[in-house]
C-alpha cells in the first residue's frame, strides 16, 4: 500500500558542485533536483526522465536528465547566486528559484513522451515535487530532500526520499501516514548522524512492515561525447561551418550539463565540412 525511496546523493551533488563551481544556494537546489529526478528514474523500466525547474528567482532555472539506472546530469542558469541565510538559517532555495512553473518529462521510447506540469508551489524543491506527484500523477507522496554546505563549498550530506501512497491504501494506513509525517526529522539529520539509505526507510516508516525491494548505485554521468557535438557543428550548417574555419580556425565546445570542453582542430572542422558538403 505504500512504496518509498531513499537516496545518498552526497558525492553526485559534490561532483556536480566542482563540475560548475557552484554556490551553496545553486548546490542546494540542484542537488535536490537530482535526487528527485534519480527517483523519477527508479520508477520507469527504461529511457529517461528530464526535469525543468522554470522560475523567475535569480537561479534562472534548473534542468537536470535522469535515466532508469541511477545516472543523473543537470546544471542551473546561474551558478553564482549568493544569497544570505533565511529567518531559519537556510538556504534560501526558494527565494533564488521564484515562481513559476515544474516541468517533468518521461521519454520511454513510445511515439511521444509523457510530459506533467504544475505551477511551483513553494521553489524549495521537496514541496514542488509532492505537489507534482499528487496533481499531476494523483499519487498523494511525501518528498524530503536537503543538501548540507560546507563552509568551503564542498557538499557535508545530500539526499532524499520520496514516500507515496498507492491505489487501494486503507484508511487506516492513510491516517498512520498523516500521523507519522509530522514528526519526520530532515534526511539531512538523519544522513548527518551515518543512517544509510535502508536505514532511513526503516527510520522514516517505523510503523510499517518495510521491505526492501530493490538497491541501486548513483552517479552523475553525462551523456556528452565529442562524436555527438560533431553533429552540433554539422547542424549549424555549411556557411556556419565555413566561418568557423575561416576566422577562428578552430571551434570549442562546451557541454551544459557537465562542463566538458571539446576541442574541434581546424583539420577536423574541414573534415566535417567535406562530409556535409557529401
């Protein structure tokens, strides 16, 4: 009647933070995102899942990839944002994020992706994704995730977990729910004091019969080869292309989702020149 995931995100989070030299308030709404997006995953026997975080804070969004084998990617729009502590003495995740709109899209190799959108109920991440999950896929869930910053940037802890309630959940089992979540402590506390995935699902739902079905390493991986920005430069175009060799005679491209820099010769960009004029 209820299934649940928990995840240790700390060193994806801390490789996505050195990949982009991010900030603690970017590396906090981030890092939430990736988590959610890796559950995303979980729950698809294939293909992948994208989340686009759209508000209008001066984060300037979040858009991260993840697929159905614990691999995640994603970046925000402005890396740098440097915001004080809120009254609790929080990042201030929701402040930097805005209003606006969470965007969710399911490709499963079918003709067309399944794509769910909800307006941002909060821009603390957690909040939006339960508020995603009940109106969108009317599955009533509970979403916690944190990210705990050092004070040289580096990520302390990162995780989450998400807990839903499935068709046919009793009335009984509804109330021990709503009773239960109250008193839920952070997953950032809970990872603090060394509680392992498992550890956090048995903690969470002490009041259940908790059965652990399936374990799944994660990592933040990128898609991104030098063969496929080959097909980036191909696309811009023979007069494009043509430019490039004759003015920069050279070409560097960058990937958003992991800062990879990929470097193209002047020889190579005539190569690409020639199969496109083929």
């Amino acid at each position: 009647m209820i299934r649940a995931f928990a995840l240790q995100t700390t060193r994806l989070t801390d490789e996505a933070r050195r990949r982009h030299d991010l900030y603690p308030v970017a590396s906090a709404a981030l890092g939430r995102t990736m988590t959610v997006s890796l559950v995303l995953g979980a729950m698809i026997k294939s293909g992948s899942v994208t989340v686009q975080v759209q508000g209008d804070g001066s984060l300037k969004g979040v858009l991260t990839s993840a697929d159905s084998e614990g691999n995640v990617r994603g970046y925000v729009g402005n890396p740098y944002v440097d915001l004080p502590l809120n009254a609790k003495g929080k990042l201030p995740v929701g402040e930097a994020v805005g209003e606006g709109m969470l965007h969710v899209i399911r490709d499963m190799g079918l003709k067309e992706p399944y794509r769910g959108s909800v307006p941002l109920s909060s821009g603390e991440i957690g909040d939006d994704f339960a508020y995603y999950f009940t109106a969108s896929e009317q599955t009533p869930s509970i979403v916690g995730v944190g990210v705990l910053v050092n004070p040289d940037r580096s990520i302390q802890v990162a995780g989450g977990y998400v807990i839903q309630l499935l068709p046919g959940a009793s009335d009984e089992i509804i109330t021990q729910l709503e009773q239960r979540t109250p008193l839920l402590p952070p997953v950032t506390t809970l990872l603090c004091k060394g509680k392992s995935p498992e550890e956090i699902l048995h903690h969470l739902l002490a009041d259940f019969n908790v059965e652990i079905k399936t374990k799944m390493p994660v990592h933040f991986a990128c898609l991104c080869t030098k063969e496929r920005l080959e097909q980036s430069l191909i696309a811009i175009g023979e007069e494009e292309l043509q430019t490039l060799i004759t003015e920069d005679e050279q070409a560097e491209l960058v990937c958003h989702f992991c800062e990879e820099h990929y470097f193209f010769s002047k020889v190579e960009l005539e190569e690409l020149l020639h199969t496109l004029k083929e």
